[in-house]
C-alpha cells in the first residue's frame, strides 16, 4: 500500500509528515521503556524481517496481489512505540533506496502504514487478551484477529487522507468500498502472516514477545462455591537471562531467504492500492511526477547492470535487509543507551 508521489496534494502531504514526525518522536521517548535487554537485539531484526516479507506480494484476486504491512506483527514482538518505529525504518529504507513510495509521501505512508497500523493492532491484541485464554492460543488468536483488522483500517485512513486531499476528483464512496473490499482479503494474509510468525517465535523463545508477557494464567481455587486467584507460590532465584542469539541468527537467515530467493516468486501484480488507483482514477497525475530516487542504483528492487532478473533481485533484496538491519539496529542500541543513561542518572 505504498503511496507514491501526486496521490496526495503538497499542503495535505505537508501535514501527513508533520503528524508522522510527531509520532517518531512521541515513539522514540515511549521506545526507551520498551527496549530492554530482550527486546533492543531483536527490533533492528523485526525492522528487516518486515522488509524482508514485503518483497513478497501474494495474490488475492484476479490481477491484484497484496504483501505484508507489518504494523501488527511489529506491535506485538517488540512493543508498539518500537514497533512505529520498525516500520518508519522500513518504509524509509524503501523510499530512499528502492524508490518504494513518494517522498513527498512519506509522512503518508508512514501514518497510514505504520501508526494507524500499529495502533490499531495493538489496541485490538490488548483487549483480546483480556477475554482470551492467556495461553499461546489465545495470544496467536489475539493477533490473527489484530492484524486482520489493522489492514482495512489502514485502507480506510488512507481514503481519509485521500478525501482530503487527492488530486483527483472521484468519488470518495466507490474509493472506499473498493479499498476495504481488496484490503479485507489482503487482511487475511496478513493476519496468517503474523500469526505464524508469532507463533514460531511463542513455541521457541516466549520470553521474547512483548505482548505474550505475562502469559500464564494464575492458579484458581474454590473457595465457597467460588474461584479466586490462588495465593502465589514464592518466586525461586530468577535465571539468567538467556541469550537471543539463536532467535536472531535464525530470523536473519529466514529474511535473507525471503528476500534473495522467495521473492522472486512473488505476484507480480498490482496490490491493492495500485489496483484501486487505477480503476477509480486516483493515479490519473501521479505520471506527472518522477520519484526523486529514480535512478537509484537499486530502484524497483533490482541492481542495475545485473542482467539476470533473478540474480538482480535476489541481491536488492539481500542488501535491502542489510541495510534496514543495520539502520534499525543502530537506531534501537542508541536508544537503549540513552534508556541507559537515564537509569544510570536516576539512581545516582
């Protein structure tokens, strides 16, 4: 869902990028709470999974495919201030070096993919957990439904943005219907996406899912004809924390698989929005403007001077998660010190 440069108007664009850059730095200062000694490693990993998945467009009706957005996915792993900013990295990286998305659309994207997303996703999850079995069944379910939801809610805020502000004059009704009919569909592969993702993480390392915290359910007694919460049993020594690097080591070899290898199987399709934007009109001045990284060695996801379709792909897409790994990470470690610091000077 990627929305390039002449969809939306300059002063429209304008503000959609003040609102992304408050919601970067609102989420840079929630960030610090949640990147801790388990979550920091594994964001910068988060970031280029996420990359690494978008590469991979699945079909979803005739002639139109769909790919991951990730807001959920990201929300639930690493927390949902971290999580904004995995998908700012993301959609940054994509801009800047792929040509994935106008610049001057950035702040768009980033609010309609990234914030609306995640908030959506989280929101949703955090409330399911409370009705839901607090088991791993429960939490895959929470985020199945979570990120099912978070599509179509992002489909319809960037109609918002579009009744705004589009540079052309259709009928906000028909963009509507056809954004959420399209991302509906795309939701469920999305939701799939996710819950298996989390999924594989929940059966190996728990510990490392934000939202999974807390999972087991507290022992209930009789008492009276009632259940009550058992008193708890006194905690033993707490273990030393175990390290992610087996998780870390196998989501970054999972990534470069997808994105130097899977991805050329890819739909070739349109996605959603590309579809909608050509059946209703939206795209009739978007021919009117270049994409200021067009002749980026890297534009639409290959090398240039890489003859082979399959080679110059498969190394777009390797230095692409390379590149958002080492953003993302560089990003999150500066954050978590300055967390750091902050405890540091506290206690002092």
């Amino acid at each position: 869902m990627h929305v390039p440069d002449g969809f939306i108007n300059a002063p429209v664009s304008a503000a959609a990028g003040v609102a992304a850059a408050a919601a970067v730095a609102v989420s840079l200062r929630g960030a610090r709470k949640e990147l801790d000694e388990r979550v920091a490693p594994l964001a910068g990993l988060v970031a280029a999974f996420v990359f690494a998945v978008q590469m991979l467009n699945f079909p979803v009706a005739a002639g139109t495919s769909g790919h991951l957005l990730g807001g959920a996915l990201a929300a639930i792993l690493v927390g949902p201030w971290t999580g904004v900013l995995c998908i700012a990295v993301v959609l940054l990286m994509q801009g800047v070096l792929f040509a994935d998305g106008g610049l001057t659309a950035l702040g768009v994207n980033i609010t309609v993919m990234g914030v609306v997303t995640v908030v959506v996703a989280h929101l949703l999850f955090r409330g399911l957990r409370l009705v839901l079995p607090r088991t791993r069944g429960g939490v895959t379910a929470a985020t199945f439904v979570a990120a099912l939801v978070s599509v179509p809610a992002s489909a319809a805020a960037f109609t918002l943005i579009y009744a705004i502000g589009g540079t052309t004059d259709v009928p906000i009704g028909k963009v509507l219907t056809a954004m959420l009919g399209v991302h509906v569909l795309i939701g469920v592969g999305e939701a799939v996406i996710t819950a298996l993702t989390v999924g594989a993480v929940l059966a190996v390392r728990p510990d490392l899912v934000h939202g999974a915290r807390g999972l087991t359910a507290p022992l209930k007694l009789r008492v009276d004809g009632e259940l009550v919460d058992a008193a708890p049993a006194e905690a033993p020594a707490a273990p030393a924390p175990k390290s992610p690097k087996k998780v870390w080591i196998g989501g970054i070899v999972t990534a470069l698989v997808l994105a130097g290898v899977v991805s050329f199987y890819a739909s070739a399709s349109p996605d959603g929005l590309e579809k909608v934007a050509a059946d209703q009109g939206i795209d009739a001045k978007a021919d009117e403007y270049e994409h200021a990284t067009a002749d980026s060695p890297l534009a639409d996801y290959g090398v240039k001077g890489v003859d082979s379709a399959r080679l110059s792909g498969g190394l777009a897409g390797v230095i692409g998660v390379g590149v958002t790994l080492a953003v993302g990470t560089g990003a999150f470690w500066a954050v978590r010190r300055r967390r750091a610091a902050a405890e540091t000077g506290a206690r002092v």
